[in-house]
C-alpha cells in the first residue's frame, strides 16, 4: 500500500457516503481505508463489514466495543495500521468527507523525506470552495489564534480534518494517548515539535490549502464543549509548555 487513510467512525450508519468510500479505493488500488468502529450504538459496524466486503484487501475494520472518542479512536487506527500494513504514508479523515478524498490523496503525494507531515488548511481563496458557517468559522479562528500563539508557530488551521504523516513522523505523533478528545491536532503537533525541534518541523511540515471542503451535517462536537476549550487548551499547555 502507498497510501492508509484511517477513518473514525461513531454512529455513522445513517451518513457515511459509502459510494464515495467504495469508487474512490476502486479507483486507487493503492490506497487502504481504515475504519474505527468507536463503539458505535448504531448499524455502523455491520455496514463497514458490507463495505469490506465490497473491496477486499482495501478496507480493514478496528473494531472498538467501548467510544473513546474521535482522538484516540484515530490513534488505534494508526497503530494497527503500522503493526499490520506496508505503507509510505497514513492519514486521517472524516467519515463525513467534509474534506474529499481526493484531496487527502493529492496532499498524500506531498509526503516525502525532506516533507513529512503534510495538513489541509481551510483558507478561503478566489479559486477554491471553503463552505464553512460563520459562527464555526469565527470561534475556530478564536481557536487558531490562540493555539498558534501556544505553539510559537504560525498555523493558519491547526484543526483542519485532514493530515498526512510519513511512517516516521506517524510513530511519534501517535505513540501515547491524548489528553483532549477534539483538541487532539494540538498534541499531534506539539509531539513533533518535540521530536524534530521547532526549526525542523518548519522545514518538514507544510499547511497545504485545500481545493475544496464543506460543513457537513450537524457536527459531533456538541455545543457544550465550546465552554470546555479553554480548560482541554490549559491541560495540553500544562503537559507540553517546555516543548
């Protein structure tokens, strides 16, 4: 495999684009999908099974029986994927496609050794279709702000879905458990910091605009985590300051 592409999945039976899923790998025979069944309540687990059948060889299934929410549900993705597959690149997504897969793919042909951790950006551009709500985008940019500042690197959209990591950088970014359950990119780019130093990381990572991405649905982050930020934002601060 060239490409693994890890997708948690919480409840997803009702919205999960299958057809989307299914022509992209057929498409590329190169590339595997990696669906994390987080506990899911719903018939998510039974449909990926379906899917996998579908395309076998292409979608492997990381069955978790107990939600542990999209951060580390990500993270067993990754980790079976390096125990168990071949690969040159791994990524994340959304079950949602908010972000295309296509562009995963060409943001995944961006990986190489002087580059190794490639992420989408949702910069709204003349030439391109960023379909993002207002009120989304202006505490995300709150957000942003606030999150470059604490890593003393300038990041346009540390929490854009969609990020490609080389093997190496994968191994490091994932090696522990997060913290935060959404807020989790913060961590992913503060253990790289740590692990190339902040000079490098510059010079190995990249913040690709994306071509296209829109708000999908109703978000799986409830409202009322919005009051919690600040207490996950102090939490990461606190364990990675002198990173």
């Amino acid at each position: 495999m060239n490409l693994v592409i890890v997708v948690p999945c919480f409840n997803e039976a009702e919205r999960l684009p299958v057809a989307d899923f299914l022509n992209f790998v057929r498409q590329h025979p190169e590339v595997q999908l990696c669906f994390v069944n987080d506990g899911s309540k719903d018939n998510t687990l039974s449909l990926l099974n379906q899917m996998m059948l579908e395309v076998p060889g292409q979608i492997c299934i990381k069955d978790l029986p107990m939600n542990q929410g999209k951060a580390n549900a990500v993270r067993e993705g990754f980790l079976c994927s390096l125990k168990k597959v071949a690969f040159d690149r791994i990524a994340f997504l959304d079950a949602d496609l908010s972000t295309p897969l296509e562009e995963c793919w060409r943001l995944a042909q961006m990986i190489s050794e002087k580059k190794e951790f490639i992420f989408g950006s949702r910069i709204k551009k003349l030439d391109n279709t960023i379909d993002r709500k207002w009120h989304r985008f202006l505490i995300g940019r709150m957000v942003a702000t606030v999150i470059s500042k604490m890593l003393k690197i300038a990041v346009y959209d540390t929490q854009c879905g969609c990020k490609v990591f080389s093997t190496n950088a994968a191994t490091q970014a994932m090696q522990h458990t997060f913290i935060s359950k959404w807020l989790f990119d913060v961590e992913i780019f503060y253990r790289l910091k740590s692990y190339f130093g902040k000079e490098n990381l510059v010079q190995k990572s990249e913040e690709v605009p994306l071509n296209n991405w829109r708000d999908v649905g109703v978000s799986k982050v409830k409202w009322t985590y919005f009051f919690v930020i600040g207490l996950d934002l102090f939490f990461i601060y606190k364990k990675y300051r002198n990173t």
